[in-house]
C-alpha cells in the first residue's frame, strides 16, 4: 500500500506535536504527579468527579513522545508516572487493565525489553481474564455482573497478549470467546455498535442491547464504535481470525460513512436534533488510530489506502478546528471531547483519552524521519 503524507499534513502534524509536548510539559510543572481525566472550562484541575480508569493516558502520551523525540526528559517522565500503576495489575475489581498497561507497561517494555515490564503485563492480562463469565461467554464490565461493554474490546488486548507471551491456551480462548460474543451481540448488521449488552446472570443468555453514555440502547454512540474498530484491528493483529477483520472493516465503514466530510462524528450517530450536531474529538482520535492499524492489516490495497488518507483527513480537521493553540488559557491539547454527556462531565472539554489517541495517529501517520 503507498502512504504518503503531503508536505503540508507534515509541517501541520510536526507542528501539532510540538504543542501537545507543550501542553503536557505545562501540565507536568503545574499540577506535578496528577493523573487528569478531563477538563473544566479547559482546566484539568476541578472538583468533578473523576475516576481512575484512565489514568494510563497521561504516562502513555508521554511514552509516545519519547519514542519520537528520543528525549531522556520524556523517558524520566514516563516511568514517573507509569511506575505508580504497577500494582493495579493485580485489581480485579476493573475492566480496564488493557487502558492503563498497553499506553505504559507495553510501551515501556518496547523500549527496554526488560523482562520484569512484561511479567507485569502478563499478570494484568491474567486479573482482566479472571473477569470472564462462563455462561454468557464475556469478559463483565466493571459497572455491574450482568453487562458487556463495548470499551472491553480495547481491554481484552492485553489478554491477547498474555497468552501470546506466556502461552497459555485458556488465556487464548476466553480472549478469543469474548471477542465473538461482542460481535454476536453488541455489533448490528450494519457495523455499528451497541455501547453495552445486559444479560441474564443465572441462564447466561443475552436479554438486550444498552448503554450508559450513548442516547439510547439501540443507537450507536461514535466513541463505542470507534472502541470497537480499534479493538477488533488490534484482536486480529494478536489472532488472525478473519471474523475479527470483517468487523472491525464493518465498524470503520459504519463510521466513516455517518461522519461528516471532515471526518468528525456527533457524540452518537443517533442522537437527537437538539445535540445532533455535538461533536466527540475523542471519537475521532480512536478511529484514525484504529484506521491507521486497520490499513497495515488489509489485502486489498485500495481499501488500505482508503482508511489511511480517511484517517489523515480526520487528523488534518482535528489539527485545524480542534487544536486548543489559539487559546492561552485551554490547558488540554484537542477541544471539542465528550466525556459522558447525561451527567454533563467533561462536555465540549478535552479528555485524556482523546490526547492520548491523537498523539498515537500523529505519529502513526507521520512517517519516521
Ligand atoms: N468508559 C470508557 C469511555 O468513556 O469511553
């Protein structure tokens, strides 16, 4: 597949990355050793209510810039704040041991190769596959027993990984079973997503679709989808299971062809005249890094190179509509995020996942000078 990336996306990417350095060395002097979430009124610091399932984010942009820049100040940074979340690779109580390891232990180890880093990353993979459910087949979501979620696509990658790196077959096959009752269940015929699925506890079968931070259960809220394009990319690079492309071709065709031209969805793609025209930037940020993944992986060429200048074209709005440079007192890198709109957190702000991802597609798209 050719890939190019014009002089002009160039100096406009480099440029973007220069400002999120910036942004994040801010965020490091003022506020040292906090893990943020999302901004209020463009602060990182407010009373809010936060919670810690995505405090991964943060050391992993700074991971990111390390592998670019090749700055020991980067480095130092990033094992500060990495090494504080080794031991929630023993927390049973989360489903999203895959958000805080791949952004920082796996990017650590791919640096180091020091055995001690991937021991971590299989013991987090070993406590995210105790959350499988035997009867309905699926890894549970931390909000309650009986629900699947459809952010646990980007968490079962590191069960995928574990069972690669160790070897164990059942730590293979529960990764591999929730992969395709995600797709049995909370993908539609049409390849977008449900962001959850409820179940009946006792007999283990599926009762219905839903969601918490969607519109509706049988909408499709974009940031779900864009989880599951990224993750069944991912599932599919670790286990080459046709099924998982087909998918996450599917998602990325429902999302691409329910955006507008430049590339940004609503926050659902079924949300109603009043807020229909709410972007998520963090949506928009998953699926160009998931695109990105997703074009290596193809046969087809002409596809390949369809998701790739797709996904250059998001990153290209995102650097020209979104980018917070022109306001000195925005502390966060990309505007326009949602967090979870019903409880009104973090609506029009930046949240640390988008950063993360927008970093991520930057320097996927950029080719290594
Ligand atoms: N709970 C993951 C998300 O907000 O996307």
């Amino acid at each position: 597949m050719i890939q190019f990336v014009l002089e002009t996306d160039r100096e406009l990417f480099e440029e973007a990355l220069r400002f999120a350095q910036h942004q994040v060395r801010k965020l490091i002097d003022e506020h040292p050793d906090f893990y943020p979430m999302y901004t209020q009124d463009g602060r990182w610091k407010h009373d809010g209510p936060m919670s810690n399932w995505a405090d991964g984010f943060l050391p992993g942009v700074m991971w990111l810039f390390h592998t670019r820049t090749k700055d020991p100040y980067w480095m130092d940074q990033a094992v500060r704040y990495s090494t504080p979340l080794e031991h929630r690779k023993q927390n049973g109580e989360a489903h999203d041991l895959g958000f805080l390891f791949l952004p920082t232990y796996y990017r650590w180890h791919q640096v180091t190769r020091d055995p001690k880093l991937k021991d971590v990353l299989i013991q987090a993979g070993r406590t995210e596959a105790r959350r499988f459910h035997e009867k309905g087949q699926y890894l549970q979501s931390s909000a309650s027993e009986n629900l699947i979620s459809i952010d646990i696509m980007m968490n079962v990658v590191i069960i995928l990984y574990a069972a690669r790196e160790s070897g164990d077959r059942r730590l293979r096959d529960v990764a591999l079973r929730h992969c395709l009752t995600t797709r049995r269940f909370l993908i539609r015929g049409d390849g977008s997503a449900a962001h959850e699925g409820i179940f009946d506890l006792e007999t283990g079968e599926f009762l219905r679709q839903s969601t918490q931070q969607g519109y509706r259960g049988d909408s499709c809220w974009s940031r779900g989808l864009a989880w599951a394009l990224y993750g069944f990319s991912a599932s599919y690079e670790y286990r080459h299971d046709p099924r998982f492309l087909e998918t996450a071709e599917a998602c990325a065709d429902y999302f691409i062809t329910h955006s507008s031209g430049d590339g940004i969805p609503p926050w659902d793609f079924n949300a109603p005249p009043e807020n229909r025209q709410l972007p998520d930037t963090s949506a928009a940020a998953v699926a160009a890094a998931g695109l990105l993944r997703l074009c290596r992986l193809l046969h087809d060429p002409v596809k390949g190179h369809f998701y790739w200048s797709t996904a250059v074209q998001i990153l290209r709005t995102l650097c020209e509509k979104y980018l917070a440079k022109k306001d000195k007192k925005w502390e966060g890198i990309l505007k326009g995020g949602v967090y979870h709109l019903h409880k009104e957190l973090g609506v029009d702000e930046s949240v640390i996942w988008g950063e993360y991802f927008f970093v991520e597609a930057l320097e996927q798209a950029l080719p290594q000078l």
